[in-house]
C-alpha cells in the first residue's frame, strides 16, 4: 500500500535459532518446572483474562506430568468463592475454563455457585451483546477472534463438568459464528476483530492461536466435520508460513511493516494448536503427508517458542492488543516484558508437546 510505514521493522532485533530436538529433551523438564514455577511468582490475583489462560495452561501441564493441581491454581480461587468478582466483560469468564476443571475432579458447592454465576452473564447479562450471526462481541459492534477462548474454554469444559451437552453445542456454534465472521475466504488464516460490522484484514498471530487452540479442543470434544475442515484450512496455511526458525512475525502474514518482528506467545499456541490437531486427525484422515506437514510445524513452533524462556519467563510476548485498523498498528505493541498470556501459552506448548511426544 501507499505509504507504509516501514520505520518498526527496519529496527526489529533479528530472531533467535530454535532449540534442536536434542537441547529441548534436556531441558524440557526443566523449563516445564521453571515456568509453573515464575508463573506462580507472578502474582496474578485479578480475576481477569491472563489469570485465566494462565490457570488452565497450568492445570493441562500438571496433567500432562501426571502430577496433580499446583497450589498456586488452588489457592486462587479460595478468596473468590467467599466473595464472588465482578463480571462486566467477556474477559472476565476465562478464569472459569480452571474452575470446571477443578469442579470436575472435586465438586463442591462453592465452586458450582462460582461457575454459575458466570454461565448466567455469558447468557443473560447487558454487556453480552452478540453480532447479527450470534457470535458473541467482544465490545459492541466488534467480534474479536479471542473470544472463542475466553468464552469457548468455559462453554466446554463446563458442558463436560456439569454434564450439560447443550454448553457444548454452544462452543461449538460460537465457534463456527466467529470462523464465518472472521476467516478469510481465500487465505483462511483469522483476523483480530470485526469494527462496526466489518472484518478488518490483519492477521494477529495470537488471534490465530486463541482460535486455533478452542478450535483444537472443540473438535477433540465433538468431531464436527465443519470444525475440521475449517481449523485444517487455518493450520495449513499457517504452516506454509512459518519461517525457518519457527516463530511467525506478529502479523502471520508478514504484511512489510511487520516483517521481522516476531511475537512468541502466538508461536506457543499455534505450536500447541498444530500439534494437538495432528494428533486428533491423524494421518487417516489429513494424509500421511499433510500429517507430517502440521506435525513437524507444530514442533518448530514450539521449539522456537522455547528459545525465548528466560529464567522461567517467555520473553518477546506483546502486551494486551486491542484491534488496530492498519497493519502498522501491531508494529508498536510493547514486548519488552513478561505477560501472563505469554506464560499460559508457554506451558499450553510444553503440554501438548508431552501429549503428542509419549515417553
């Protein structure tokens, strides 16, 4: 396009190597404990989104290790049961995705009063708008492809928890609202976000992550053909994408005033998201090439992602974006220190590594 402003990737500090296979299996056990272990230093209290993505990713690598709930996810929600948070935002569902996790294995009714509490604001509150097709809006007027994770990990995991199959099927359909509303036709990669009714084509790498992750457990849950075929096309086009080192510029598609500037977060997720989807479908029905296509980028994310973790922190994780109209917008995103959304995606990496890499 005329005009672009090519002066934040000009300065972009060049990307690191990945880790090799054989670095990554000597320090994988390590990095698992080194970042439940600054996540849990990070003092998260807020009832908010990174709190969430962070307490669910938490909860699937202790799962993965076999080990039980860390302290720090359990002693979170003690104060909240006591006195319930304030709901007012989308946002504020995420921490519930931990929550029927923890209901399942150990109902109580404290914890079932929480999670109802937010399944009422997801149906029933003022701020819950929804677009004309029925997708949830992340403000009024604009669907944002986070949602599908913020809201879509509670819908199905309390579905499951609660026995409840009509919260699944609404995962489901929010999902699919947001894929009709957000992927694009020709290139099937997502866009962030709607703004007053229209898609604005930049392609955030975490925005293809958030859907790509809910994408990945909604088909684990359902084995909806319309979910296959739609995270397939996405997963696909990202993986012919992906530069040599394994971690995608913020914007996937590298528009130039990207280019070069890499985001880390998303690489974790989308490396967990490939991976998990490789082992869902199998080479029976994605082909035994397209297979090892996904598989092996799902695996050089994540070893790319993990050349980033220092002293239990992902580094080069931008901060909280909301929709930028113009591909420049995502050039100037501060990544300069350690987020909570960063961590959780980190450790959703190291568990679907241990899910896909048995023994």
């Amino acid at each position: 396009m005329a005009g672009e402003d090519l002066s934040s990737s000009e300065l972009a500090t060049p990307a690191r190597p990945p880790l090799s296979s054989g670095a990554f299996a000597e320090r994988q056990r390590p990095l698992e404990e080194a970042l439940q272990a600054a996540t849990a230093t990070q003092g998260m209290t807020r009832w908010f989104w990174g709190e969430g993505v962070c307490l669910l990713a938490s909860l699937r690598l202790a799962d993965a290790r076999g080990e039980p709930a860390p302290a720090w996810v359990t002693a979170f929600y003690e104060p909240y049961v006591r006195t319930p948070p304030v709901l007012e935002h989308v946002n504020n569902l995420a921490p519930a995705a931990a929550l029927a996790e923890m209901h399942r294995r150990n109902p109580s009714p404290q914890q079932r009063r929480l999670l109802d509490a937010c399944l009422r604001w997801y149906q029933s509150a003022p701020e819950a708008t929804r677009a004309p097709n029925g997708a949830l809006e992340h403000w009024p007027g604009g669907v944002w492809a986070d949602t599908v994770y913020m809201a879509g990990q509670v819908l199905l995991r309390a579905g499951s928890a609660l026995d409840r199959p009509e919260l699944v099927d609404e995962a489901l359909s929010q999902w699919l609202a947001h894929a009709d509303l957000l992927q694009h036709p020709q290139s099937h990669l997502l866009v962030h976000g709607t703004h007053a009714g229209t898609r604005i084509d930049c392609h955030w790498g975490r925005a293809n992550a958030w859907f790509a992750l809910a994408g990945a457990d909604i088909l684990a849950a359902t084995g909806d053909a319309r979910v296959e075929e739609r995270l397939v096309a996405l997963l696909q086009a990202i993986a012919e994408r992906q530069p040599e080192h394994g971690v995608w510029d913020v914007l996937v598609d590298s528009a130039p005033e990207v280019r070069g500037i890499i985001e880390t977060s998303a690489a974790a997720g989308l490396g967990a998201a490939l991976l998990r989807t490789s082992r869902i479908l199998g080479p029976e029905r994605l082909g035994v090439d397209m297979h090892a296509e996904l598989f092996h980028a799902g695996e050089r994310a994540v070893l790319g992602a993990m050349a980033y973790v220092e002293s239990g922190l992902l580094t080069r994780v931008s901060a909280g974006t909301i929709l930028q109209l113009i591909p420049f917008g995502y050039s100037v995103i501060r990544d300069d220190r350690p987020q909570p959304w960063g961590q959780g995606l980190a450790m959703e990496a190291l568990a679907a590594w241990r899910e896909t890499h048995p023994g």
